[in-house]
C-alpha cells in the first residue's frame, strides 16, 4: 500500500501531465486554425486586449475591417462598412468592468442598455452555434430596438466574448445567418493572459 505522501507525489505528477497534455492541445488547435486563417490572410485576424486574446475570420463574401469602437468588424463584399444594411463585429466584455458574472447577466445588460432608448425591446435565447473547438455557445435574438440583430456569447474566465449580426430588416438578418454562424466556427480563444500597456 502507497504512503499518503506518495499517493499525493502520484496527483501532482498527474495534475502536471493532464496540465501539459491541455496545453498541447491547446496549443495545436491554435496551430490548425492559424494554418486555416493564413490562407485568407486579409480577412482573418488576432485580436487581443485586457485579459484576452482570439482569431477571428471572416466569412466567404465579407471583409475584415475595424473601427474606433470596433476591433473587428465585417461586411459584405458588394458594400461598404457604413452602407451596409447588415454587418457583423466582435467585441470583447469585462466581466468585471461591467459587474456581470454570466452570460445571463450580459445579455440582461445588453437589452436595458436597447431599452433606454427603446422600451418595446426585447431578447430570448433561440439556440445555439458551434465554435471551432467544437463547443456551444448560446445565441439570443434582440428585436424592437430598430434593428434585427442575433447575438452569440462565449464566456472566458475574466472575459465574454460578443458576436453580433446586426440588420435593419428582418429577412437580411435571416439571410446573413449562414454567416454569421462561420463567423462563430472561427473564433478561437488564445489567452486570458494579456495585459495592455498603461495609458
């Protein structure tokens, strides 16, 4: 029978292969969607600030672009950013900055900040989209607030991640979903270790 001291030598040295063998894993899927993202090199990004990191790629038929509010933005081909009665973006929200700890609790937010300056607004889960590791996030609907939008969350540990698919009428918006869900199967979370230069 094995001493309690080597039983517990035993756990560490588990715990510490488990611990490499995810961060192996991690590491080559990072590899493969780079691999994936390199040949569209124009439309794909690594995005990063406080305390996350991701790729992201942009569908066949829409652009890449960014703004001053936007890290990551997308439209389609035949318009512009500004013209396009249908986009996508991509933000990032700190969980702590805007004292939410769930999903839940952000998407409530995200629909009282709508309702301010619309009150019919309103928001409800309509299923799910497959991110490239194969997970599932949820994506909520948001309607009554002048635009169509779907908007998907994927939670990180101090972080989650906004996707959003925004339409001034519904039949684009429903015609933009293909997309917007290759937009999600790109995305690939990096890091939460990133720190940001102090201003």
């Amino acid at each position: 029978m094995l001493s309690s001291r080597a039983q517990r030598g035993i756990s560490q040295f588990h715990d510490s292969a488990v611990s490499g063998i995810r961060k192996i894993l991690i590491a080559l899927a990072a590899f493969v969607v780079a691999m994936r993202l390199s040949f569209a090199a124009d439309d794909a990004a690594i995005i990063d600030g406080r305390n996350y990191s991701f790729m992201i790629a942009a569908p066949p038929g829409w652009q890449l672009t960014s703004t001053r509010q936007l890290q990551a933005a997308f439209y389609p081909d035949a318009s512009t950013f500004d013209r396009s009665p249908v986009i996508m973006y991509v933000r990032s929200a700190n969980k702590d900055d805007l004292h939410v700890k769930t999903i839940e609790d952000l998407n409530r937010l995200d629909l009282l900040g709508i309702q301010e300056q619309h009150l019919k607004a309103e928001s409800k889960k309509v299923g799910s989209a497959q991110l490239s590791d194969g997970s599932e996030i949820p994506i909520y609907s948001f309607s009554g607030g002048g635009y169509f939008e779907l908007v998907g969350y994927a939670e990180q540990p101090k972080n989650i991640t906004v996707f959003v698919l925004s339409s001034e009428t519904e039949k684009d918006l429903k015609a933009s979903e293909k997309s917007f869900r290759a937009l999600v199967a790109s995305y690939l979370f990096i890091s939460e270790n990133v720190t940001t230069p102090k201003q």
